[in-house]
C-alpha cells in the first residue's frame, strides 16, 4: 500500500456526474423532482451536476491528482459530496415512467490525513511527529427504471391542497465503494512514512489488491436492487407552501463479487519513490501488512436524501427557506425569485454549507440553474450546474 493510493481515494468522489435537481435551484442532493398531475401529456427531461469540498478547488481534483490551487483545509473533519441524476420519461393522468441514471458520493477525513496526501503529491514529506488519520469514502453509482403515482386532494373551500408522489426505482448497480483507514502516519525521511492502523476497502470493480496482488476473481462484480421515493406538497391558493421529499427512503442493493480487503498495518513503509532512505526504513522497521483480499456478496441500504422547502409569496415573487439533510448533515439554503411575466422567471439562491451563490432561469417549458462558491470556475470549491425541460402534449 502506499499512501497515495489511500488518500487519493478520499478525493475521487469529486468527478463529474450527471443528475435530476430541483427546478427552482441547484440541489445537492439531486433529489427526484415532484410530478404535476393536473397537466395532460408531459415529455420531460431532467440533468445535473454537483460537487463540492472543504479542501481544495473542484478543477484541481478532475484533472490532476497535484493540488495546485488554494490549499486550505479547515482543523476538523472536512467532507466532500459530489451527486448527480439524469432522468428522462413520460407523465401522463398522475403516472410517470423513465429511465434514471444516478451516481452519489460522500467521503471525510481530518485534516493531518489531509496534509499527508497533499504533501506527498508535492515532494515535501519530512521528518515529524506522528499524526492520527481517519478518512472514509462512500460511494456508488447505476441505472434503472423509475415509476410512480402523483396524486391530488384539495379541501373543500379550498384552503389547500395537497400533491403526494410514491415512486419506485429499480436499479442495476455500476459502481460500489466503501474505504475506511483509521490509524497514524509518522514521516521519518523525505518521501518516506510509517503507516499503522486498520483499513477495510471495499471496491465494485477487479483492479490490484492493497499489498499488489490480484484480487481473486468470482466472476464479474453485480448489483441489483430497489429504493423507494415518496415526496408530498401542501399548498395555498395565495402560494404559500410547504415540501418534502425524500429519496431513497427504503431500499436495498444486493452487490455480488466485490473485491473486499482488510489490512491491520504494523510499522508499514510506505514510499513516495523508491529511494536510499526508503531502503534503510525497510530495513529497520517491521514494515508488516496483514490482512486477507476476498470477493463478497452482501446487500447494503442507499442513504437516504430528504429536503424541506417552505415558498412564502411576497407579491410577484416568492422566498423559499429549503434545508437538504444527508450523511448527518444539514445542507440549508435560500432562493429568492421573481415571476418576470408569463413566461419569464428568475431567481437567486444561497448555499449555506458550502457558502456558494447560484442563479437560475425559466422560460416556458425550459429551465437551467448554476451555481459556485467564487465567480472564476478554476478556483471553485463548490460548481454545479442543472437544466431541462417539459414539454406538454
């Protein structure tokens, strides 16, 4: 094993994945958006992208493993979240059917386990004092069909109404990880530190095993499985309202052939490049790694993904207070918009956890949103973008 290889795990959760978000704002959560069903034949389409860290600007870790921008990690846990949907179907009298495409990452560490990877990728590992690391990435990726049923009821003066949505997703998993390393790094010579602790990696695809071996192969890695979506509206006739989703509130993916590792590290070398330095700490420390390489089959639950909304209208504009809980986290927000006309929308919003500005559009049947932490993209730490489109028949 070598240190790069583990903490650079802790960073890939950040490439670019497409994803449905909500139409008003960017979502980073990329929860499913609530059906109309009051409308007649509707096409639509639905994409989005999210990825935002406490660390380092998005581009740095999408094209290249060096950090060379602001480097900026805070002293406690830090965390990254990269979401993303493509959803494309058909609703029609209350029912909807599509083709959904989703990738969802999660990954923490501290700030020394932090600093080791960012040093080692820029040659600047010295001699110092050992430091406790813990990261954990979390992640996977897949297809499948979406269905469901949106239905109305309205109270009988009409004081309000209320729209629920229970849908079904049936998915082929594509990708799985799950990778923990809790334990101490001790920088003993330039390139050169002693690892010890405990790792446990699981992966959903073959590739080479912790100590380089290959991985014992079952038979290509599977997944399959379901989740359950449900989402509810209460509405004012004057626009107030209040909304709830949440995805994947039950579910269930069963993974089969996973390549599956778990090491104890005893005074492990681990070696930027091969040097005099990291021959002579061979030498002289136990440099053990012990462990086995396994395929497995189990079955793991989706996380869970709500979102609260609360619309007050103030004249021809509407402030929506929205608060995404997932992972154990809040990820509260603002949007302030304004009903320019008909056809014409236009709107503000701000991320509070990632302290990101986004700006959205809406011109009859098509919609897009972006938004960033910082105006010049190469030095975000938070991009997303979301658009789309329904098209009534």
């Amino acid at each position: 094993m070598h240190g790069k290889c583990l903490l650079c795990s802790a960073i890939l959760f950040l490439a670019t994945s497409f994803a449905p978000a909500n139409v008003w704002a960017v979502d980073p959560l990329s929860t499913p958006l609530l059906h109309d069903p009051t409308r007649g034949t509707v096409a639509y389409l639905d994409v989005s992208a999210f990825a935002g860290n406490t660390v380092v600007p998005v581009t740095d870790v999408m094209h290249t493993s060096q950090w060379a921008g602001v480097y900026a990690p805070t002293s406690g846990t830090n965390y990254a979240l990269a979401t993303g949907r493509l959803e494309a179907g058909v609703e029609r009298g209350g029912y909807h059917i599509g083709y959904a495409l989703r990738q969802e990452w999660f990954a923490t560490a501290n700030r020394p386990a932090l600093d080791a990877y960012e040093q080692s990728q820029n040659g600047l590992v010295l001699p110092g004092n050992p430091e406790r690391v813990k990261y954990s990435v979390r992640g996977w990726s897949g297809q499948g069909l979406r269905l469901g049923r949106t239905a109305q009821w309205r109270s009988s003066k009409e004081f309000w109404r209320v729209t629920g949505d229970v849908s079904i997703n049936l998915l082929e998993g594509q990708h799985f990880r799950a990778e923990n390393w809790a334990g101490s790094f001790t920088p003993i010579a330039n390139g050169v530190v002693l690892a010890n602790g405990g790792v446990s990696r699981n992966f959903g695809n073959m590739q080479r095993n912790l100590v380089g071996g290959p991985v014992p192969y079952a038979g290509p890695p599977e997944g399959w499985g379901y989740s359950i979506d449900f989402a509810i509206r209460i509405a004012t006739p004057q626009g107030y309202h209040l909304d709830w989703t949440d995805a994947d509130a039950v579910s269930a993916m069963r993974w089969r052939n996973i390549s599956s590792e778990t090491f104890t590290l005893q005074n492990y070398v681990a070696c930027q490049q091969l040097s005099a330095a990291c021959a002579i700490a061979k030498l002289s420390n136990v440099d053990l790694a012990t462990g086995r390489v396994v395929a497995r089959d189990f079955t793991t639950r989706l996380p869970s993904n709500q979102r609260w909304t609360i619309g007050v209208p103030i004249a021809r504009t509407e402030l929506d207070l929205v608060d995404s809980v997932a992972y154990g986290l809040h990820f509260p927000g603002l949007a302030f918009r304004d009903f320019i006309g008909s056809d014409w929308s236009a709107g503000a919003s701000y991320d509070i956890r990632f302290r990101a500005v986004g700006l959205e559009v809406n011109y009859r049947w098509l919609y897009a949103a972006w938004e960033s932490n910082v105006l010049n993209p190469s030095r975000a730490r938070t991009l997303a973008i979301s658009m789309g489109a329904r098209v009534s028949y």
